[in-house]
C-alpha cells in the first residue's frame, strides 16, 4: 500500500545544491523558496517526486529525490562513496533506511539482489568483468516498480524479501522465457486480474527468414492492459517514419494495411538508396510474446498496380530472389503463402556505412540510450563548467552527433533553479525534429539529459521557455496532446 505524505516519525534539514529542503524519514521532501522569495515550481510543498519512467527514480525538477534524501540522513558522500544504493532495488522507496552510500563497484557487487540482475543480463560475473559494457541500456532495468512509487514500510520489508529470495534462485530459472524479475515476485502480468501488473506483456521482435540483424524501431516494447499490440503498432507507423534499420540499409514506412479477420499488418516501406527494388511489402503478426516480421514482397519502381494489389490481398507474395541467382529455377507459388520458404538468395545490396559516436570521458547521458557525441563540449572539467560550455555553443552549429543523424543547435538558456543549461535542438527528417535537452554538473560530469522531443518548432519553444523558467503566452501548442 501507498505510504501516506503525513505518516512520519522524523523530520531532518539539509542543504543540497544550495537549496534548503525538509526531509521526511517516509521518503517525502519541502523545498523552501530561495531568499528572492520568488516561489517557483515545486517550491513549499510536500511531494514524493515525480516519477520518471526512462530511469525508475523519483525526481524534483531535475534532481533526483534519493540523493536529498541520503544527504539529509546520511550525510554528504564522502570520497568514492558518492553514488546512492536503493537496498532493495526499488528506485521509487526513498525511505532513509533504504538508503546509503557506497562506490560504483559497491553498488554492483555488495547487493545480492543487485548481482542478481546482472548475471540475468550479462550471462555471469565473469561476462560482466570481462564486458562491462552489457549493461548498458539497462539502467532502468525493472520498471515493473513504477506502481508502487513511495511503499510503507511493512511494503518495503515483504518487497526486499521477495526480492532476495527471486536472487537466490538458479540464474537459469531466473532467465525463463518472457519473465522478468518483478513477475517472479508479483506473479506473471496478465494471470490475475488483482495484480498490479495486470494485462502487462514485453514484446520482442523477430525476422523470419532472414539472417541479418534488423531493427524495428516503431515496434512496441510492451502493452497493457486492453491494448492490441498490432493496432498498437499500426498507429506508430506513420508515413515518412523509420520502418527498419539494418547494418546494409534502411526503409520508411509508406502505407500500412490491418487484415482483422488474420490478425495481421501489411507495411509498405521505401529503401533509401534502393537501386533494383526500392520497395519492400513486411508481413507482421503476433505470437506469444514476438512480433514475426516477414518480408513478402519486392518491387521495382513502376510496379505500383502490384504493390497495391499486394497491400489488400494476403495471398498476394512477390519473392524474386531466386532471379539473381541464375542456377535456380524459379520456385511455383500457389495462391496461398508457401508453408516452406526456399533458401532466401538476395540481390547485392550497397551498404550504407553507419558510424558509431561515443560521448567523451567527462560526458554522462541520461534518458539518452544511443552513444552520443557531443561537439561543443568543454574537455576535462574547467572553472565555471556550464558557463564555458555556453559560451561554445554555436547556434546552427552540431549540437550533438550519433549513428542516426545530426542535431542542430537553436537556443540555449539557463536554468538558475536547477543550475542546468536548457538546450533547444533540430535533427532534419525525424518524424519529431525538436528536441530538448538539459546539461547539469553532477559527480564530475557533464550529465546530458534528453527533456521531450516535438513534432513542431513552436511546441519546442514553448518547453524551452518553460524550462529555462520563462512564462509562455503563446497558449497551446500541437505538441501538448503528443
């Protein structure tokens, strides 16, 4: 059950950032106006925080509430020990008692439960040391929490027994297909119409007949309760959108078709850079926990009659690898899909040259999971850090770089209230072109964090003005209801 904001036994007073804040030992925080008297958001009353689903932590404004928390019962960090353990690795109870100090290290490898996660991620400890690097990606690893947001104590205590007792089992067990750790302790979601959980089902996805690595980028992760995870699907796949991203090439979506009564899509998708056969017709259907994608068709430029046929006719497959390989006779389809495909032989494809960017030593990104390069960045960490980082940047100039493209600076402002720079960015041809973002010091880094992302300019200058603390009467925006 939810604690209650009022049930406490304690109250302490810290400093954190220059700012004065009331802590209360069930998890909840007051922060006083500065000695301006302005009060600004958040500002004189009692909150738990507001969660944030890209990283499981409760958070203030930008700052995350368990290090108020730990500071105000624990003192500030000392040395190394300067990274926050949720003992029961629920990112949402900030309860002191639930809190500490330790290194990064001591975070990893003095928590059972901890541990545990990461043998079910990397394979072992062994995999882990050799390749720290698994793990990234999953720093939100367990988001089946996000119900529970602050628990009682009695909450708190069965949830950590739980939780030791799922890490003890064989890492095997805990590996089983479709389960994540929270359904081991909650029960599978979807199974009792009383559990929190209820109706939630992870997808992953998977190509048939195909070999290569493919990635969907539209495809959905998980669906709850009441949503249809193909309509679900059909409603991400917007014209002009990534459709598929491989390490050869890629496609966009240009039509979609439902067949209810199959319980399928049909997804026309352009290639870009396509030579022979710029158009590919995907099947897509449901199973258990995967979304199969099967490509049943390929057409030429002037083959418009056949795609359109092929888009509203199942039986409809086009398959012509066999063409270029000139020692194959042709295969004979019937009207239906053949329940056995031939070994797929495709035309020579020209690759497109991906190139990754990885973030500098001095740079952490947050909410921000493709390796990032940030240009204008300061090297090392110079006096008066965020001011010199402004005073890089260049408007129009690349903000940031990685293997999809290239964001262009607009605006950047600061952020007195959070000591954050807010950044205002273009990235040409996304289906959202806006992003905002936001740079802070913490730990000796730059954190960069991505803030919201908009389909128009004014929808991004709107969140700009608000989150460098401005007032906006321009009134709503498009991106408001995105």
């Amino acid at each position: 059950m939810a604690a209650n904001i009022n049930d406490y036994t304690r109250e302490e007073v810290c400093v954190y950032k220059g700012r004065r804040y009331y802590v209360r030992d069930n998890g909840a925080i007051y922060r006083q106006c500065k000695e301006d008297g302005v009060r600004r958001k958040w500002d004189e009353e009692w909150t738990f925080g507001k969660f944030d689903q890209n990283t499981g932590y409760m958070l203030l404004g930008q700052e995350r509430v368990h290090r108020i928390v730990c500071t105000a019962y624990h003192g500030e960090p000392v040395g190394d020990k300067n990274v926050v353990d949720h003992i029961d690795t629920n990112r949402c109870n900030n309860r002191p008692d639930n809190l500490r100090w330790v290194t990064r290290m001591e975070n990893i490898w003095d928590n059972p439960i901890t541990m545990a996660k990461v043998e079910l991620i990397c394979g072992s400890r062994e995999a882990f040391i050799a390749n720290p690097s698994l793990l990234f990606g999953h720093e939100s690893e367990d988001p089946n929490f996000m119900w529970m947001r602050n628990v009682s104590p009695d909450e708190a205590k069965a949830s950590y027994d739980s939780w030791k007792e799922w890490a003890s089992r064989p890492i095997d067990e805990r590996r089983r297909k479709g389960g994540s750790a929270g359904e081991w302790l909650y029960g599978r979601k979807g199974e009792n119409p009383n559990s929190p959980f209820y109706g939630f089902k992870r997808w992953t996805c998977q190509v048939v007949d195909r070999t290569e690595e493919s990635l969907f980028p539209l495809a959905p992760l998980s669906t709850v309760a009441g949503e249809d995870v193909l309509q679900k699907y059909q409603e991400a796949l917007v014209p002009g959108a990534d459709f598929l991203i491989s390490r050869y090439y890629k496609t966009i979506v240009s039509d979609v078709v439902y067949f209810a009564e199959e319980n399928k899509l049909r997804v026309l998708s352009e290639r870009i850079g396509g030579q022979r056969t710029p158009w590919y017709i995907f099947e897509i259907w449901p199973e258990e926990n995967v979304l199969y994608h099967k490509i049943v068709g390929s057409y030429g430029k002037n083959k418009q009659k056949d795609i359109d046929e092929a888009m509203h006719d199942l039986s409809k497959y086009h398959r012509q690898e066999w063409k270029y390989n000139r020692n194959r006779p042709a295969p004979t389809y019937s009207s239906n899909p053949p329940t056995e495909t031939p070994e797929l032989l495709f035309p020579e494809f020209h690759p497109i040259e991906i190139k990754d960017y990885y973030p500098a030593d001095n740079i952490e990104q947050r909410n921000w999971k493709t390796p990032t390069e940030f240009p204008m960045c300061p090297a090392g960490m110079p006096e008066n850090p965020l001011e010199v980082y402004k005073q890089n940047m260049k408007v129009d100039e690349i903000f940031c770089r990685n293997r999809y493209g290239e964001s262009y600076l607009k605006d950047v402002g600061f952020n007195p209230e959070q000591d954050a720079l807010i950044v205002l960015t273009y990235q040409p041809g996304g289906v959202k072109e806006w992003y905002l973002s936001g740079i802070y010091i913490e730990d000796g880094k730059f954190v960069h964090e991505a803030i919201c992302s908009c389909f128009e300019e004014i929808g991004g200058r709107k969140y700009f003005t608000i989150h460098t603390g401005g007032t906006w009467t321009g009134g709503e925006v498009f991106d408001d209801g995105c």
